[in-house]
C-alpha cells in the first residue's frame, strides 16, 4: 500500500495517520491500478525503484555522504600517483606549519600531511569494509539460526554472543592482535569477529518477528527444509535491515580499525594510515603542532560521519 | 462566525467538502464534494469499501490530514466554527476543547508506560482544569463509563487491561472535554462479538448522557445499523444515498447500497441456496476523474444517460421535510431490476465419509514452568466434502485445535489424529508428503501470509512441486489451471504481493492451499480482513471449489452469519473445550448452550436486533488457571451453585448429531428459541 508520507505535520498528526493506516481503511488505495485496463507490470517496478532513488537522492545527507566516500576512494585508488608529493619519503623541512605547497604541512620527519592523509585511506577502504562484510555474513547466518530455529540452539547461542559483547571491545582487540601478531589479515579478523555479535543480535531480532508471519507456517505446511525457509524465504525480506547493519557497520569498523592503529596493534608503520598517524604525532600537540595529528584525525571522522549518513538515508528511503 | 453559531442547529456541517492527496506533486481527488449535517445528540454512520473516502472524511472534520492532504474546496462547520479556517492555535484549542476521537486499536491509543490513571487526569489537566479536580473527575469519568472499580484501575497500565476495558478507559478520557462532536473510527473492529457488544452498549448509553454529536465509521453494517440514527454510503469520495439508518437498511435506494447489503449472508441463506451477490469491479484509483455518476463503471443498472448526465439528488421522502431520504441515482424507479445471485449449484454434504478424525486431542503449552492447557480432549471429525465452522471468542482455542490438526503444533501424547483410517505424525515435519497436501490452510491475513518478496508464480510452483512432486512443464500447466480455477489472470502471476488488492492476495493465498488437490482445507478467519463485496467474492469461490474438488473445510470465524452460510455443521469452543456440536440448523434454532445463546445474541445485525439480548460480563478466563466444574460457570447467565462450579458437565446428545456439554441439557432446561436473525 502507497501511504502518503505523514511527515512533518508535528506528531500528533502522524499519530492520527498511522492510526488511518493501520485501520487499513481509506488511506490510499492499492500500489498498482488492478482494475486498470492496461497494466504495465514491470513499469511499475521500475516506476518503484525510481520513487526510491529520487527519494534517496533528494536528501542532502546522502548525497554529502556519497561524495565524501567517493573522494576517499578517489584517493586510496589513485594512491601515491596522485597525491602531491610521496607520502613515505621526508621531502622537505620538517614540522613546517600549513602553507602554501604543504596545505596541511609537513609531520616530524618532513613528509607531507596533505599527501599522507589522502594516501591513508587505502588501507582503511580495504581493511573496514572487508572486516564489515565478514561480520555481516557470519552475523547473518548465526541470526537466522538463531532466530528460526530457537530453543536451544538460540539459547546457546545467545550466551555465546553476550559472552562476547561483555569483553571490553579494546582488550578482546589487544588480545587477539597480541597472539597473532598484527597483520591486514589478523586487524580484519579482530574487527570481524568484534562485529559478528551485534549484527547476529539486530538479524536474531528481525528473523523472530518474520518468522511469526503465516507464510513461514506456510511453507513448513508444504514441508520445506529450514535452511531452504530461511535463506529463500526469509533473508530477502530482511535484507534491507542488513543492508543498513552493513553501512552502519561499516561505519564503526573504520573507527575501530583506527583505534586498533593508533593502539599499535593494527596497521604497522610506516604505512600513512589515519590512526597510526594520529598516534605517532599526537604527543607533539602540547608543543603546538596540531596539524599532523588534526587532519588524519579529521579524514577519520569523515568517513564515519558518511557511511552513518548514507545509512540514515537508506533507511528512511526503505521506510518510506 | 459568532452569528452563525448562534443561528446553527448543527454541530457539525460538512458543505461540499473536496480533498485532494498529493501523490508525487500531482493532486489526486479524495472527496469529491462531501455533504453532511450532525445534530448534537444525533449518531450519523459513515460506510463503505475501504478507501472509499470515509475516513478521511472524519479525519478531516477535526482536520487531521497527512502532510500530503489538502482541503481544496468547501467547508466543515464544527459549532458554527469553519474548521478549514482555523490557525494553528485556535486548532489546537478547537481539538482540546471540542472534538474528540476514539481509534480502532485502544490498546494503541493509550501509552503503554504510563498508568490509567494517569492518563486520565492529564485529559483533564490539559483543559486547564486543577490538578486535584482532575483526579476527582478522572474517577468520574471513569465512572461514567461503567468501571466499577475505578481507583483500582487507575493504577494498572493499559497491559493488564482487556481490550473492552482499554476502549473504555479511551471513550472516558474521549469524553472528557465534552465535545461537541465525537469520532469513532472503526471503535469495535478488533474486538470480540461479545466485547463489542459490552462497547456498542456503553456508547449506546452514553449518547442519552451527552449531546455531543456522533460520527461512527464501522464496516459492519449491522454495527452502524444498531447505532446510529442516520447514515451516510459512500463510493469513491461522495456519498450516494443518505437517510434515516433503518430506512436507508430496509429499503436501500442507490445501486450500491443494495448492492452491499446484498453481499452480506443474510436472513439465514445457506450455501446450498443460492451465491452471494458481489459487486463487480473494484473501486476506482483515488483521482481517477469521475464526471458523471461515480458508481457507473460498477453499477448494473447503469445506461447510457449514466455515462453523460450528472445524476440528480433525488429525496425519496419528498413529503416529510425532517426525514430525508436521498439517492444519486438516474434509476432510482429501476432498483427492482438489480440482477439476482445465481441458484446455488451446492449440494448439500450430509452423512459423508470421514476424512479426518480426532480423538482425543490435547495441547500443552509450557508456559514459565506451568502448564497451559490449550486444548482439552477434542473429539472432532470431518466429513468428506463437508465445513465445519468453529466459532468462539478469542482465547477459545480454535485457531490452536486447527494448528495442532496440522501439525504445526505437536499435540499432546494419546491424542490420535486420523486422515482415512491412518494414524498421522503429531508434527508436520514427520508426516510423509501424502499426508502433508491432505492438509493445508488459507490465513487470516493474506499480507502475513504471502512471502512479500516473491512472485505470486513462484509462490504457486513452488507449492505445486513440493506438494505434487511435478516439475518442469508439467508444473506450469498446473499451475495455469489452478490460477484459471481461482480467477487469476496471467498478469497477476508476475506480481509481488503488495502490487494486488487484498482479495487478490486472499485468491493467490487459497490458491496456494489448493494446489496438491487438499483433502482439508483450514480457513482461519479467511475474510475478516476483507470488504463485504469482497468477502462475497471469495466465499462463493470457497464453496464452489469446495463442490468440484469435494473437500472439506474447517471454517474458523467470528462471523456468524459468513459461519451459517458456508458452514454444514457448527462446533462451539470455549477454553479449549468443545462446548456445543450440532449441524448449522441445529445451532442456530436451539436448544442451545447457554454459550452459544451469548454468542448468538452479541451479534449486531444489518436486519435489526435479536429480542433478547445476553450479556457475557467478564473476559474468557486464562486457561492456565481454568474454573473448576463447567468452565464457563463464571459468565454463564444460568449458573447453578453448587452444581456448575463444582461437577464438570457431560455431554449430552440431545437429538440426533447435536451434542451439548451443560447441565441443563440433561434436565431439558435449555433455552430452546432461535436468538437471532443473521
């Protein structure tokens, strides 16, 4: 059913729509003209997925997010090619202030900032959004099993994930990078399984309240196997909460995988990558060179700030 | 303004009112010119198909609108003041002070984290009144609306509340302002026959106490009968035929209005007699543009003059000013010429072999430690080709025994379900694929039960080779027969759920119980969700599948009068207990139990009022903690202490196939009239 957005009148009157809509009564009559006498069926699929791109693209958060993201990949792809100078070699004085030819200055050792800050978000694009990926595929199939199935599969399972959510984030961190050294490999491993329990908690919620709808029952009536009901069945109905879960999360594993950097338990030097950076230069800020560790610390609010506005912006798109 | 209010006899007055929704930019007509008068103390009732325009018509009379809404012509009169006019100020001050609403869903109109209590007083604080006079009047009001016990309810939140007591507690805090005019938005919709009855009276009395004028929206059309005073039938943003409520019932004088009293089983018609009439077509898309008769593309009436001329509004009752009685009709000396439903081609199912047997069948739900039991020793069996309707209030455990026959829940140890003779699996997953198509089930709510995110094709082949094991070509030629059977073109197979009107969705949902040639089919409530003309649709469809493929059904519905139509043999439930068993004349001419007598008596009907009316006091109890003896001894209107609450009844076969399990019944003390006209 195509609602008319109540939006915007104060809530009381969303309230009072809500109530029409769930009435079920009056609103609005049917997605698609079914009396009508010709009916394009795919048109108005492809009519629907247009509504959801001009929805999406009419907010200003997403678009801002998506140049922002698409800047990072600008550099992190083109890489020390396009950056002003290289970012690993000292080229000049060091500790220099910004000025024009150092917009951003230059560090201790006399590499440039501006040119390490862009350089820096190669590592970050590859390392978060795989370690996203893996605990959004392992989250997902723990909560379907979960959520499905119940009883003491959920329950076991349940334990296991709260076991894991009460170990403080950063000493778990500490503790794996500390055993396996600090690989690429082992940050994305770390921040994976960091991840994994609070995606399989928000996929857990949403199969639980899908599995209550009749056509799960309905399915089982025709005797459908559970792994064919929750892959077929259910994940693409909740696809659009991972979807979300997979931004918002990616979001997160950029700050985490700079925290696990600056910690020294992430990337190793002498990689430019924003939270190593911070780390290395952050001691000379009482000595008034702010610049090294400013703009590094800056370039990783930004990407967190636009993977969350791109996330809110998919979500209200889907909502509506 | 003043002037007006001084000179008006209305409380509220919709002039010519149109509105329109803007759906992406493009403004798409609603109303297309609403008139309306209420006088104070007067109950008018709106009805009408779904999206017909009815509620936004009463939204729109305190002005509450989508964002997207707007008033684009005419006025709304509250007390003399245009509501159109209002800023946003004197809005807010009209809402307070003037008008009120009372939703479907009381459990959704009270938050559920503040305590009755409070609740209450602040509906009285924001109209400036003393904090300590709130409380005093919140007792009051509380009072007003039969709380018996009102300091003891205003420290419950809304959850321990029945849903009955929840509406309550929303007319009161409705009334607090004693308005001027009161919407009630479907007030009775998700509640039980018996508790809508508790409700309807409430507000019944509660009408003679105040002069506030009523605005009733219900799609049960005996709800509004019993209600109101006058009424209003709406199609597509006008209204067609207004006038005085029992007049507008008995003598309808528009095509459509005849035409939705038609589709109701009325006035105890049986399958085997005839088909309900449906109206065709569907209601046209808001902003469709309508110039002449709006009703035309459905009406069978309907001539060349409709198609070109601007009906007139014709007043039937031309001589009797005070009693209006319009029509927008060309035809209206034509009515007699409304086409017939067809003779039913049903045979009556009497004495066929037994397909399904239960024996003894309990269910135990493990519940924080305890045991709940859901189903007490059910001794139920179904014919080859026949329906037996199951009905009782909510709780009663009906939708359970349906599931646990399925074997979507596993019963109890020593329950014996039988399909032909062999014993099946207590769970689904156990049975063997035969066994699994014998049975299947169509849904209440055809939303919640189609996969949103497949095609309605997929869904059917899916089901076709799961159940029949047929694949490929094969499947696709099954397929195509199968939607033919259930009226689905072609087109509608490449669809999503959400792009078909709800009874298109209920078409695929049956379709899909049919499609491994079930021997059972369970229909929980299949039409409660739909329009009348709709439902009319798919009971005719279930009963003509029902004689070519001679299946069964076991019919679950709180509809009596759907129940009487389709239904071969009825089964009454009470507290996972079967209460009454008997063939449909059986039930509804007595002797009953005095269950059923309630049951029977709740209903508000569109031909007026049962005689005696028996009222339930009290909810169905938990069956975790059930009464001792006859369980219903604690709302029954003949309990006998000493006997009821302490002996549990037998059943007794009172005449042929027509068993009841009350004490009265071995003394012949039964209440034996028919109760009512459904």
């Amino acid at each position: 059913m195509q609602v008319p957005p109540p939006d915007a009148d104060g809530a009381a009157a969303a309230v009072e729509v809500d109530a029409a809509v769930a009435a079920g009564d009056d609103v609005i009559g049917e997605a698609g003209p079914i009396t009508g006498l010709a009916y394009d069926m795919r048109g108005e699929r492809r009519q629907a997925a247009r509504e959801r791109r001009r929805l999406l693209l009419r907010r200003p958060g997403f678009i801002i997010g998506v140049l922002i993201i698409l800047t990072w990949i600008v550099c992190g792809v083109g890489g020390d090619k396009i950056t002003p100078s290289d970012p690993l070699v000292p080229n000049d004085t060091s500790s220099l202030s910004p000025r024009a030819g150092h917009l951003m200055g230059t560090d201790q050792l006399g590499r440039d900032v501006l040119s390490r800050v862009m350089a820096g978000a190669r590592d970050v694009l590859i390392v978060a959004p795989l370690a996203a990926t893996l605990s959004v595929i392992a989250g997902a199939f723990l909560g379907l099993l979960m959520g499905y199935y119940r009883g003491w599969v959920d329950e076991i399972l349940s334990r296991l994930v709260e076991v894991l959510l009460s170990i403080p984030v950063i000493l778990m961190a500490l503790l794996i990078t500390a055993t396996l050294g600090s690989s690429k490999i082992v940050v994305i491993g770390t921040v994976a399984v960091l991840f994994t329990p609070i995606v399989t908690r928000t996929v857990r919620a949403a199969v639980l309240s899908e599995a209550q709808l009749d056509y799960v029952t309905s399915a089982r009536l025709r005797g459908e196997k559970g792994l064919f009901v929750m892959t077929r069945e259910i994940l693409p109905n909740i696809t659009p909460t991972i979807l979300v879960e997979y931004t918002v999360r990616i979001g997160y594993a950029v700050f985490t995988v700079a925290t696990l950097s600056f910690l020294g338990a992430g990337i190793q030097p002498p990689s430019p990558d924003w939270g190593l950076a911070v780390s290395d230069t952050y001691a000379l800020i009482p000595a008034g060179q702010w610049w090294p560790t400013l703009f590094p610390a800056l370039a990783i609010a930004s990407v967190v700030v636009a993977t969350n506005l791109v996330a809110d912006s998919i979500e209200a798109a889907l909502a509506a | 303004m003043s002037d007006t209010a001084v000179k008006t006899k209305y409380a509220l007055e919709i002039e010519d009112l149109q509105l329109a929704y803007l759906v992406r930019g493009i403004p798409r007509e609603v109303l297309r010119g609403v008139n309306l008068h209420v006088r104070p103390g007067e109950a008018y009732g709106l009805v009408g198909e779904s999206g017909c325009g009815k509620s936004t018509t009463a939204y729109a009379a305190l002005r509450y609108l989508p964002s997207n809404g707007r008033i684009t012509g005419g006025r709304i009169l509250v007390g003399g003041d245009d509501v159109t006019k209002m800023s946003d100020k004197e809005l807010r001050l009209f809402r307070a002070h003037q008008a009120s609403m009372v939703y479907q869903d009381p459990g959704g109109a009270l938050n559920p984290t503040v305590k009755i209590g409070r609740q209450v007083v602040e509906a009285f604080t924001v109209l400036g009144h003393d904090r300590r006079d709130s409380e005093q009047e919140a007792l009051d009001a509380l009072r007003r609306v039969r709380i018996a016990d009102p300091t003891r309810v205003m420290q419950r939140f809304p959850h321990q509340l029945s849903g009955g007591m929840q509406q309550r507690v929303v007319i009161a805090m409705a009334l607090a302002c004693n308005p001027q005019l009161l919407v009630l938005d479907e007030p009775t919709t998700g509640l039980d026959a018996t508790v809508e009855a508790e409700v309807l009276d409430l507000v019944r009395a509660l009408r003679h106490e105040t002069d506030a004028a009523i605005l009733l929206i219900a799609h049960n059309l005996g709800v509004i009968r019993s209600m109101c005073d006058r009424v209003g039938v709406m199609y597509a943003g006008k209204l067609v035929e207004e006038g005085d409520a029992v007049e507008v019932f008995e003598q309808p004088k528009h095509p459509y209005t005849i035409g939705l009293l038609e589709c109701l089983p009325r006035h105890g018609v049986r399958k085997t007699q005839r088909a309900l009439y449906t109206i065709p077509g569907t209601l046209p898309q808001i902003g469709t543009p309508l110039p002449t008769c709006v009703f035309v593309d459905r009406c069978a009436l309907a001539d060349e003059t409709c198609r070109t001329v601007v009906p007139p509004v014709v007043d039937v009752n031309e001589n009797s000013p005070a009693n209006r009685h319009i029509s927008r009709c060309h035809h209206i000396d034509r009515l007699n010429q409304m086409p017939e439903p067809p003779e039913a081609e049903v045979e009556a199912v009497l004495e066929g072999k037994i397909v399904i047997q239960m024996n003894d069948l309990s269910k135990t739900f493990r519940q924080h430690g305890n045991d709940v039991p859901a189903l007490v020793g059910i001794q139920l069996g179904l014919g080859d080709g026949e329906t037996v309707g199951l009905v009782g209030e909510s709780g009663s455990g009906k939708t359970t025994l349906a599931k646990a026959m399925l074997g979507i829940y596993e019963p109890d140890a020593g329950s014996e379900i039988k399909l032909d003779e062999h014993l099946l699996a207590g769970k689904a997953a156990n049975r063997p694929p035969e066994d699994m198509r014998a049975m299947q089930m169509v849904f209440q709510n055809p939303d919640s039960a189609l996969n949103r995110t497949w095609t309605v094709r997929r869904i059917l082949k899916r089901t076709v080779k799961k159940l029949t094991g047929i694949t490929g070509e094969a499947a696709d030629t099954r397929l195509e027969t199968l939607a033919d059977a259930l009226r689905l073109s072609p087109r509608h197979l490449d669809m999503r759920p959400r792009q078909l009107s709800g009874g298109l969705k209920q078409r695929v949902a049956i379709a899909r119980a049919f499609a491994g040639d079930p021997r059972v089919v369970v229909c929980d409530e299949p039409t409660s969700a739909l329009d009348v003309s709709v439902q009319a649709a798919i009971l005719n469809l279930l009963s003509d599948l029902q004689s070519s493929e001679s299946t069964s059904y076991l019919f679950i519905s709180h509809d009596l009068g759907v129940v009487r139509y389709l239904a071969d043999r009825i089964v009454v439930m009470y507290l996972g207990r079967l209460q009454e068993e008997g063939t449909t004349d059986q039930i509804f001419n007595g002797p009953h139990h005095p269950y059923t007598e309630a049951l029977l008596s709740a209903v508000p009907s569109v031909d007026g009022e049962p005689s005696e009316r028996i009222r339930l006091s009290g909810e169905i109890p938990s069956p975790a903690n059930p009464p001792s003896g006859c369980v219903f001894h604690t709302r029954c209107h003949r309990f006998m202490e000493g006997l009821c609450d302490v002996e549990e009844p037998p059943v007794v076969e009172i005449e042929m196939g027509h068993r009841i399990r009350c004490h009265l019944a071995t003394t012949g003390e039964l209440a034996a009239e028919p109760v009512v006209a459904v």
